[in-house]
C-alpha cells in the first residue's frame, strides 16, 4: 500500500509541465436555459430521452486547471448532442455544429492559465432547434422509439498543452509490407511550433515494443514503421492489443502527446466475402441499438456501466461464439469499442441515419470525418455502415461525402459501398418465412444480413411495443398464444433464419436485436435488465455464431410415422486449423426430454471451410411431435454453451372417416394426382359429374383446365342445384411471390404488389371469385374456431409449414375475394374488414380503403376520416421500409357504398359466408371459404391452399425447396370431405 501510495503521489510530479489530458467526468450542475437547478452524472442523461428539451441544456463545471509550463488548452467533447457551444468564466469561445462525433474546442481565454480556477459551460441545444441540413439531427422517423434528448453522452476531456497540438493520430496496417502505416493531423499555426513526432507501440504489458521519432514540418502526413515480425495479429480468438502513443516534440520538449488503441489486423473484401488477415472471416453478429436502449428507465446508469455491459454483452456474445458486435443507428461511448477491442468482437460501425438522410454535404463530410477518426482508432471497428434503409434518390451527396472522407481511412469497408446490407425481416415484423436465396453468389457484392428477427418480447414475454408485433405473433402463432410459445417462436425464428444466411455462404449476419428500446426492439433479457438474464433466444443462437458448428438444413416439419427421411446437415469451420468436427444427432420426445434415436458421426472440416452431409434415419412408428437435433460435441473450449441445431417435426397418419369409405368421390377423368390421392387413401371414385358422386372434387390440374369454360362451370352449377358438394382446391392464380421470381430487388422489404387484378371468374349460382395479386404468400394458417373441423385429427401448429417450397408456403401470393353473394354473405365478409353490422343494414354507411386499410364513416365524402387514414398508413410506411416497398400511402383512396351494395344482394343465392382459415398480419386474409346456397343445395367449398403435388406420397422432390408430400395437407382435404358429407 505504502508503494502505491508513493506512486500516485510521484504522478502529479511527472506531469508537471507536461502536456496532459483531464477527463472532467462526473458531477455536473445543469439546467435548461441557464438556470442551474440539478446536479447531473457526465457522460449521461440529464432528462427524460422520450421527450425533446424545451429550451438549451446547460453544464457548469468548476476546475482548478493543472499547473505547468503549458501554452493552451483545448476541451474535448467526445459526445455532445446537439450542437454544442462552450463557456469559460461566462464568455463563449468555441461553438460547433454536430454532437454524435466528437467536437474539439479550443479554449482561448484569457483565463486559460496554469493554475488558475475556472468556470467552464457547455451549453447544447434542443433538437427542435437543429436544422435539417445538420448531420447530427435525429431522424424524424425515430422521434417516437430512440433518444431525443439532448446531453453529454461521451467523456468531456480537458487537454493541455504546447503551441502545437495533435487533432488525430491513426494507425493501419499493411501485411505484406510488414508495415504500420500511421496518419496524423496536427493543429498549429506556423511549422515552426514543433519539430517532430516520437511513435511508440506498447504492447498490453506495458513493453515498448517499436519506438521511432521522425521530423516533420506539415501539420498533415502519413509516415511508414517497419514492423519487423515484432507484432502479434489482432484476431477475434486472440485479440493481441497494442497503443500506439504519440508524442509532438519541438526539440527534446514534449508539447502534446496523443494515445490510441492498434490492432495489427488487415481487414478488406476479397470477392464476395470479407478477409481478416490473409483469411476468410465471417461476420457473425448481435446489434444493440444504444439511444433506443436508453428509453427504458431502469438502464438510465445502466446504460454508462462498463461492467455490465462487459459481462452480459460482449462476454456472453464471445461464449455463445459470434465475434461481431453492430451498432446500430449511432456509435455507444468509446469505452464501449476499447471492451470490442479487448475482448476481440468485430464492429459495424453505423451513423444514425435512418429512413431518411437531408443533411448537407458540407455537414456530412465534417461529421463523418470525425466520426472515421473515432472509428479508426479501435482496431475492432472494421465495417463502417453510413445510412439505414434511406431511399437510392436521397442519397447521391451522401455517396460523395463518403467516397471523399474514405480516401482517409484505407483500413475500413464501406457499407453500400463495399457492402449490400440486407434487412429481410422474415418469420416475423413484415414478412413470411421467406429464404429466398439459394447461395451469396447471387449477389454483386458481399452481403451483410444485418437485420431480422423483429419478434420482440418485453421482458416478460409480453408483446414487444413495437405496432407491428401483435399482429405478426398473430400471423405465425394464431389467436390465444402462450408465453411459452412466444419465446420459443422468439427463439426459433431467430436461430433458423440466422442458420439460414449462414448456410448459403454470406459474408455477414446479424439477427435485431440484444438491446433496444420498449417501442422498437425491446432486449433479450428476463426480468429485471440489472441481473442479465438472458432469454432463451440467447442459446437458441449458438449454432449460427458458433465458430464450429452444425446447421439441420431443413425446413420440411410433416412425415409419415415410420417414414425413412434424409436430413441434409452442414458443418462450419470458421477457425485457422483443419478439424474432425464430432456431431450427435438425435430426435427427442419432448414431452419426456428423453432420445428415441441417436447417432453419433464424424467429418472433417478444413479450416475456414464448410462441408455439405446427411443423415438418415427412420422415424418412430407412431404418431406424435418430435425434436430433430444435431450437437457438436467437439465445440472451441470458449464456446460455453451448447451447440445445437434443432427443429421440431410431427409424425402423422392422415385419418380416413369410415363414413367416407362408402362416398363417391367426382374428379375429373385427366387429374392424375387427385386419382392417386383417392387411390392411396382407398376412396372411391367416379368421374366429376357422374349422378352417383357425392362430392366432386376439382384440383389446380382441372382449375387451370376447366375452369374458364361455361359448360364446366354449369356442370358444376347443375351437381349443386342437386345437392352435390363441390371443393375447388388450390383455386386462382398461382404466383408464389419474390422468392420466385429471380429478383434481387427489395432487399430491405418485401417487394411491392400494385394490387392489380389478376382474374375474375364466374362460378356457380352467380358468385364472382376476383383474384388479386397481393405482396406475399402465407405459410402459417389457423382455425378461424376453437373446433374447427378442417383441423380434425390435426393441431393448430400442423399447419404451420408445410413441406416444400421456399419459407413451406401454404397460401399463394394472391387475395381473393366473393361477391354476388347474398345480404347475409355480404354482411359477413365486410364485418370481417371491421364494418359495422348493424349500420350496413341502414342509412348511410361507406367503407373507404387505402391500400388494404379501411375506415367507415355515415358521410359519402367525409374528408376528416380520409385524412386520417392517409395519415395513420403514412405513419406504418415511414416506420417500416417492408410496407414502403408494397404500401403507397398517396394512392387513391376507394369508396364503397356499403348500404347500396347490401340492397343489391337481396338477389344473392348465396346465402351464408364461412370463413374457415385465417392467415397474414392480424389474421385477415380467408384462404378457405364455405359458400352455403341453402337447403336442398350442395355447399362450395373454395380453398387456396396449396395441395397440389402435396398429396401423392410417391412424388419425391428433388431439391431442397422443391414441394413435397404433406400427410397433414392430406388430412385437410380429407376434413373438407368429410365436413361437407356430414351437412349433407
């Protein structure tokens, strides 16, 4: 204790007379507007994040400055937002555009003296108050769900020193020079105020290991240090850290002295992947969204504490195996990149542009060169990301100030640039499961998947308060779901997709997201944040970030009990050294925790490689859900968790009614495929409109056929009349959505439908089927009752996936609708877009749509409720770049006359409307219709639903995403048989 008290007491003594920095953190008073009637913490918040400053938020500080031989001193504002202006002793001497980058102020005052007390200000102002042109302004599209506020989000660091004094100092390296490249700036008057630059690189233990000086007569220049093999590589597994330390020398007198982290690392794009050291390296990834962090009270310190971070963040990314941190819409506190740094986890850098970019260049090359410098000085930062999801028109400057202040910066990619990011928000906010992609060799450039997954919980498992999540939990999960489902929905989603970009080779990936706010993007944590509980998304994610590991490449979930199936597998080597990677595959019962089959198989891997396998197994004889699943048993010893891939799957015997043993099935004399669907499930069949069929049975094969033709139409009219059931499966135009159509567009969204028609058809008893092409398909659809009867035999999670085709698609991309329908119907189907009944019944009542929104209104040209609806579709667009690419909030907006429509259909045969399936967001697309024509007549059933090619157990696909036989698609045509028999 004695020694230690020694040194710190000799350190004063060393720094006398030398030049210093001071880091001014800690208490400060505050107030807005001058008044000073608070004492807050810097860095940190000095109000409420949610809400815009009224007025100027003011800091005030006193300080006793060092003592010394010192000339001047310059204030640093490492994070300052907005604009901030700075005061000594009340006088203002420096002002500066900006805060999300660091500012430097120079303190010219009289007062600014060895020795002397000062006051210091800082005052900053309200974001109401910044102009758009301003790089630092806060897009308006995150006002509601990021950090407003203005404060001192950064350290605040006085440093003195000589008449010279270094602005930046960076250093990169160049492999096979065997050379670190160093570019500094200075900040001087006349040459003549310095001499030369002293660089030091110091090793973590405090060695020198290079020292060299260099004279110098420019303020701006690059210099070259030979290495001579004396520096160790800086790689995610052994992050080798070093700090370059500068020193500005007029003579032998040292008058500014500047220190950076330095990583000897090469990071660049080699084809369409990214290269870290002469190898390949991929990107795997979490985001944290700091400012949105911020909105929730509980982190107000939390969100400044090293230690929690460190531990609950980047430790636990590192042992559940990624080894890249995103940062997503603005950059944290730099002592967050120094933890990067250390700790050896990759970073994207991004600014806070989003949905939107109106700064002006001048701005964007002054900001953005600050925010390169920060960025360049931590090894880890190696992808910077300068704008989100902002339209191609907006951002020609933006291209220019980046290009310009690049050239600066030769250790960083460029995102957009060097780098297409992807944000395919699948299995969750705006779109269905999706995999579009075959392979990353489809694209121009390499991608970064640094986007999806936007199923976010609280941290209860509640509903995230992001608009869109209830009704996309309702979309993949149905009405009524459980919190144990949410979270492994939550998980598996997550953990698949993830799986998923990995498997097809992209350079980079990142699921949404570890840390956000309540209203977008909640966190991955359970209970209260200060603990780091994690939520199972957490170990779900090990596979896809796990240097070794195994991906199940399945998406298929419905067999056969028994069945013989074959799983395609692949294992990942991500390390420096060739591996036999050891892999248990297993199928549970998850009921019982407890392993029906297991086998244990080997395969080698080269390093930085991955290697394509299979495994057969036959499954259990009986009925039941089972958890497939593959675990590395050989995973690094830094992986901390378990790595495993798993999916679950179900064993199902499609069930034959005895009752409909004795029925005559009608089908069409060429329709193959419903012969042998009859003819594998031991029915009986006639031809279509033989008098003996008690139900007539039509297919895609006989839809695309016949169905355009009067005579069949009638013929199908004639067997209703007579009280013969009719289903029409697979009905409408067969359009399957982006994944295609070959098409590389809309990578931030999914593409957009102009909504065109695509049919119209006549059908029998004067109903109309109009057929629209609408943005996507569905793969997950749901009983519209508890006890639906076309899930007999069936659970509600069987028809989520079915087997085949890209994302298990079960419903095409295209919307239906039924008119010539009677009062009843048509009072039906429109209170299912949310009319009013009873209104539609009398007086005045008119639906208007925009775009598939609707409102209602008694008044035929209610302007009010016109601008309201644009407003509120305008308000999802802006916020969600997946409804910009299929939603035009400026369309026309259409108006139906409900009343005189109702009246109309007094007409109607049809006489009741039943909806029994429901699919997309908020569950308001009907898929499967049952028109009831009345006693005497036979029902017409109309299903979208694809079976087709999913009933014959002899048709063997292909390829991985080529459609398959589903024993559960099999038994929903065997209950719409047998529910339409039994009302007969």
């Amino acid at each position: 204790m004695r020694k230690l008290f020694c040194l710190l007491f000799l350190i004063p003594l060393l720094l006398k007379g030398q030049p210093q920095s001071i880091v001014l953190n800690g208490q400060w008073q505050c107030g807005e507007n001058r008044v000073y009637n608070r004492e807050v913490s810097v860095p940190g918040l000095a109000s409420d994040p949610t809400k815009i400053n009224k007025g100027v938020l003011w800091y005030k500080k006193e300080i006793v400055l060092p003592e010394g031989t010192w000339l001047n001193a310059t204030l640093e504002l490492k994070g300052a937002r907005f604009m901030p202006k700075v005061y000594v002793d009340g006088d203002l001497v420096s002002e500066t555009a900006g805060g999300m980058a660091p500012t430097l102020h120079p303190l010219k005052h009289k007062n600014i003296k060895p020795g002397k007390k000062v006051s210091i200000e800082i005052a900053l102002a309200s974001l109401k108050d910044m102009p758009k042109t301003d790089a630092s302004r806060i897009p308006k599209a995150d006002y509601w769900r990021s950090d407003v506020a203005a404060h001192l989000w950064d350290d605040v660091v006085l440093k003195v020193h000589g008449a010279a004094s270094i602005n930046h100092v960076h250093g990169y390296s160049v492999l096979k020079e065997d050379a670190v490249k160093i570019k500094y700036r200075l900040e001087s008057e006349s040459a003549s105020d310095y001499s030369a630059l002293q660089i030091s690189i110091i090793d973590d233990k405090g060695t020198t290991v290079i020292d060299k000086s260099y004279k110098i007569s420019d303020n701006k220049g690059d210099l070259t240090i030979p290495v001579s093999g004396k520096l160790k590589l800086w790689e995610p597994e052994t992050p080798h850290l070093y700090r370059i330390v500068t020193q500005l020398k007029k003579g032998k007198k040292v008058i500014d002295t500047d220190t950076c982290n330095y990583g000897h690392r090469e990071f660049k794009v080699v084809g369409k992947q990214f290269e870290l050291n002469g190898h390949p390296v991929k990107m795997r990834a979490a985001s944290v969204v700091w400012y949105r962090w911020l909105r929730y009270p509980e982190v107000k310190e939390l969100a400044w504490d090293t230690n929690w971070f460190e531990e609950n963040i980047i430790k636990r990314m590192k042992a559940h195996g990624a080894n890249t941190l995103r940062f997503h819409l603005g950059m944290p506190p730099q002592k967050f990149l120094d933890l990067c740094d250390k700790h050896g986890l990759l970073v994207q850098a991004e600014w806070h542009f989003f949905h939107g970019l109106e700064a002006s260049k001048e701005s964007l090359s002054e900001q953005w060169a600050s925010w390169f410098d920060v960025s360049s000085r931590y090894p880890s930062n190696v992808l910077m990301h300068g704008w989100n999801e902002t339209d191609e028109e907006q951002l020609k400057i933006a291209y220019e100030a980046i290009s310009e202040v690049a050239e600066d910066y030769p250790g960083l990619v460029i995102g957009h640039r060097d780098v297409i990011h992807v944000h395919k928000y699948w299995w969750s906010l705006f779109e269905n499961v999706g995999v579009f992609y075959d392979s990353y060799d489809e694209f121009p450039l390499p991608v970064m998947a640094d986007e999806y997954g936007g199923n976010y919980l609280n941290e209860y498992g509640d509903i995230g308060g992001y608009p869109m999540v209830e009704s996309a939990y309702a979309r993949f999960l149905g009405k009524g779901h459980s919190k144990a489902q949410r979270f492994y929905h939550h998980a598996l989603s997550n953990a698949k997709i993830s799986e998923y970009w990995r498997t097809i080779g992209v350079a980079g990936f990142s699921p949404f997201c570890a840390l956000g706010s309540p209203e977008d993007g909640n966190h991955w944590f359970l209970g209260d944040i200060t603990q780091g509980n994690p939520m199972p998304v957490w170990n779900a994610l090990t596979a896809a970030w796990s240097p070794v590991s195994v991906s199940l490449n399945i998406w298929n979930r419905n067999f056969l009990p028994g069945q013989e199936i074959t799983v395609p597998v692949v294992l990942f080597n991500d390390t420096e050294m060739d591996k036999t990677i050891r892999v248990k595959y297993s199928l549970e019962d998850p009921q019982y925790r407890q392993a029906v089959w297991f086998e244990i198989k080997e395969l080698p891997v080269s390093k930085y490689s991955r290697a394509e396998n299979e495994i057969q197994l036959a499954l259990p004889q009986k009925e039941g859900d089972w958890l497939l699943k593959a675990e590395v048993l050989n995973a690094p010893c830094s992986i901390k968790h378990p790595v495993v891939s798993e999916w679950d799957i179900r064993t199902i015997a499609p069930k034959v009614n005895t009752e409909l043993l004795s029925l005559n099935i009608g089908v069409t004399e060429d329709d193959h495929h419903l012969h042998t669907f009859l003819q594998q499930n031991k029915l009986s069949k006639v031809s279509a409109f033989n008098n003996k069929a008690d139900v007539i049975l039509v297919s895609r094969h006989t839809w695309d056929n016949h169905i355009g033709n009067k005579t069949f139409i009638q013929q199908i009219e004639t067997a209703i009349t007579n009280g013969t059931n009719v289903i029409l499966l697979d009905v409408g135009p067969y359009l399957l959505g982006q994944g295609y159509n070959n098409s590389l567009q809309d990578l931030q969204g999914v593409r957009k439908s102009a909504g065109q028609s695509l049919a119209q058809i006549n059908l029998p008893l004067g109903v109309k089927a109009s057929f629209k092409e609408v943005a996507e398909p569905e793969s997950h659809i749901h009983p519209n009752v508890k006890q639906s009867p076309l899930w007999k035999h069936l659970s509600k999670e069987s028809t989520w996936l079915w087997n085949g085709l890209k994302g298990g698609l079960i419903v095409p991309s295209v919307g239906l609708e039924l008119s010539g329908l009677s009062q009843a119907s048509f009072v039906e189907s429109w209170s299912g877009k949310g009319a009013d009944v009873e209104k539609i019944k009398k007086g005045s009542y008119y639906a208007y749509e925009l775009e598939g929104f609707y409102a209602y209104s008694a008044l035929p040209n209610d302007k009010a409720l016109q601008d309201s609806l644009r407003k509120a579709v305008k308000f999802l667009v802006e916020d969600a770049p997946a409804l910009k690419q299929r939603v035009n909030p400026n369309a026309k907006i259409l108006k139906t006359d409900l009343v005189q429509l109702y009246k109309k259909s007094a007409d109607g045969k049809a006489e009741a409307l039943i909806a029994h399936a429901s699919a997309g967001r908020n569950l308001v697309k009907a898929p499967v219709y049952e028109v009831n024509f009345g006693k005497g007549y036979g029902q017409l059933m109309i299903s979208q639903l694809i079976t087709h090619q999913r009933l014959d157990k002899n048709l063997q696909p292909n390829t991985l995403h080529e459609i398959a036989y589903d024993p559960v698609a099999v038994q929903m045509v065997l209950n719409m048989i047998d529910y339409l028999s039994q009302k007969k």
